[in-house]
C-alpha cells in the first residue's frame, strides 16, 4: 500500500531515502570511542595480526562493495585484497591457508554461490568473516566472525540501501584490521573514520538532487544504451550504476574504468549516446580529475550526452558537463557512499519512465538461493 511506502510511489524510493539512517545503524554499536566492534567475534588480534592476504567474495552489488573495500583496505591496511565473484571463486584454485581472511558479503545471507566460497574457504582452513544484512542466516553461521549491517529489511529487489551498509561494513572491516595489526597511515584513518560518522549527513544532502535527476531520466528513457565511467573508486560506483540500469530498465549499461577509454570503448561514442561519468574531487585526486576532465572533452566532442557526477564546486568539468549533478565533498575513499546515490535514483527513473516495475524487476529474485 501506499503506506507502506511511507508515501512514495515505489519502495526502492523510499529506501533510497532510508539510507542516511542505514549508515547510522551500521555504523551505531560496531563503531565506538574510534573502535571497531564486531559480532559474535570468534577471532583474536593475534589472527588478524596474522593475516597476509584477504579475499572477498560476493555477487552482484556486494561484489561491487567489495570493489570498493579494496582501495580502502589495501591502502590502510598494506594488505593484498582480490575481489572475487563468488560464483568463479571455488572453481579456480585460490591460494588459501589460515593466513587468508576471506570477507563474504551478503545482504541476505543466503546466497548459495557465496555460501559454498566460505565452505571451500574453510575447508582450506581460510578465517572467514561475514559482512551481511539479516541475523541468523546461513553465511554468518558459519563464519568465524560477523558484522551485521542493521540497514533493516529491503524490499526492492535492486539493493540501495543494503549496498550503501556493505560498503560502510567494509570500511570498518578495514578499520578493524588496521586496528589489530597497526597502519602507516593513523593519522588518515582517523580522519577518515571521524567523517565516516558524518557520511549520513552528507547521504541526506545528496537525496536533494532526486528530482533534478528525475527530470533528467526522462531524456534517457529512450536511449538504446547508457555507457558509466569511473576511476579509483569512482569505478566500482560505475559498474552499480550500470548493473542497476540493467537491472531495473533492461536497458543496455556497461561500465568502464576510465583509462580504458582509449582501448575500446571510445569507438563505442556515438551521437546522442549518454555517458555517466563519476568525477573524482579535483582536490583530493587532482591528477585522476584532470585525466577524466580530458576523457570528458573527448567523449563530448564525438557527440556523447554527457552526464556528470561532481563535487560540489568542481567549476573545471562544468563545460564539459551536459547534465551536471553535484555531490557533497568528501574523503575520497568515502566518495562512493554518496556518488552511488544518484544513479540508484537514474536508474529507478528510467525504469519508471519506460513503464516497469521498480521493485520487482523480471527474471530477478531478492536472494538467489541456487546456483
Ligand atoms: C541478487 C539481488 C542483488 C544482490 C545479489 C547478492 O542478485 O538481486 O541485489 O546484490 O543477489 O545478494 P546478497 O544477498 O548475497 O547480497
């Protein structure tokens, strides 16, 4: 009912706007005193002093999440960290011993393909630890240590509000093992960590440009395709943007690291074509700023409709901006937990204006339970 959707015509809107009180959750009880806490700890320091190599395993945007951690926590941590999608994980050999930590993040708990990666994990005697939405699931049951993500239930099948969690999770997955076994960098992972509490502020400012980006999606609704471009971990926010769009509009999306424009997919430009670029902070990245700035000047002068992802008061990219959409800024490795918030709402917009059903896209299940 429209009550249930506390007003808005679709739940995936409704959770969208949830999300500044989703981070606060997951944030809230794990995070104290500049601490992490996690659940039903079955781990020492001394395990995770002994680390040398975390995998995390996942499918669909919480592999996505998973992107993002591995910036953060290789860069705290100096810890190698591989993405794996969880369904190729297993069938590889992966390198594993009781030195490995392999992180599962699963918003339900559920999913088979990330469930038999943490049996294989562990039957190569690997640490598990479970990022994951929903108390008592299988994953987190047999892992060795858990953080719940408390975003609460999600019933738009796409995730938003669960994937904004999982990142934050991540962060303090990050955060816990900088903790435990010392960091190059204690004076940026304070930082960070001081600003990670302000984040949901930073969420809420962003959900003022939901409808600007309405009225953006109309003029996309009848694209044929719809190109995302990122970098460092405006990437990852590339590849959700596109996999939403997919997921929701059945539109043609796809992702590029920007750097790799020049290696194919710039032959893909075409008049008219709309390409999402999510811009790094000129500040912050100054060298990936003006390297995207001149993907930008490229890709608009083949004719693209280019449409732009900033922080706020980022006047360099503003004349290659046909759309520009400004975000709060942040640190960078923070970025993706308001960058990813307009492209949740581009994509329900579009599949709005072609007539489908936001919340219950075809073919799609909430929590694929077989392989
Ligand atoms: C399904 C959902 C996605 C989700 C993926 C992984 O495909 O539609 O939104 O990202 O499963 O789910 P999990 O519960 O493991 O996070």
């Amino acid at each position: 009912s429209a009550a249930e959707k506390g007003g808005h015509e679709y739940f995936m809107l409704k959770e969208i706007e949830e999300q500044p009180e989703a981070l606060a959750n997951t944030l809230r009880g794990h995070f104290a005193g500049g601490r992490v806490i996690l659940d039903e700890q079955r781990l020492s320091d001394q395990d995770l002093r002994e680390v040398d190599k975390v995998f995390v395993v996942a499918c669909g945007s919480a592999y996505h999440s998973g992107l993002v951690a591995k910036y953060a926590i290789e860069h705290w941590c100096r810890l190698p960290v591989e993405v794996e999608l969880a369904s190729e994980f297993r069938y590889r050999d992966p390198v594993l011993d009781r030195d490995t930590l392999v992180v599962a993040v699963s918003q339900s708990g559920e999913t088979a393909d990330t469930l038999e990666a943490i049996r294989h994990a562990r039957d190569q005697k690997a640490r598990v630890l479970a990022v994951c939405n929903t108390n008592g699931a299988q994953i987190p049951r047999e892992s060795d240590a858990v953080l719940y993500t408390h975003a609460g239930p999600e019933v738009g099948v796409a995730a938003t509000k669960t994937f904004l969690s999982q990142i934050a999770a991540n962060y303090l997955v990050g955060l816990a093992l900088a903790q435990a076994r010392g960091t190059k960098y204690p004076d940026e992972v304070a930082r960070e960590f001081a600003e990670l509490e302000g984040m949901s502020a930073a969420v809420h400012k962003v959900l003022s440009t939901v409808d600007q980006v309405r009225e953006l999606s109309r003029g996309i609704a009848d694209s044929k395709a719809v190109l995302f471009l990122g970098r460092h971990v405006g990437y990852p926010v590339a590849l959700e943007g596109a996999l939403k769009l997919k997921e929701l509009a059945y539109m043609h999306a796809e992702a590029f690291a920007a750097g790799e424009l020049k290696h194919g997919p710039i032959a893909l430009i075409e008049e008219g074509l709309p390409v999402v670029v999510v811009m790094p902070s000129p500040k912050g990245r100054a060298v990936l700023h003006a390297k995207l700035v001149s993907n930008i000047s490229e890709i608009q002068a083949r004719g693209a409709r280019t449409i732009v992802i900033a922080e706020e008061g980022d006047d360099t990219v503003r004349p290659f901006a046909d759309e520009l959409i400004e975000v709060p800024a942040v640190p960078t490795l923070l970025q993706p937990l308001v960058s990813t918030v307009p492209l949740q709402v581009l994509s329900a917009e579009i599949a709005r204006s072609r007539g489908y059903d936001v919340d219950k896209p075809r073919n799609l299940a909430k929590s694929v339970t077989v392989e």
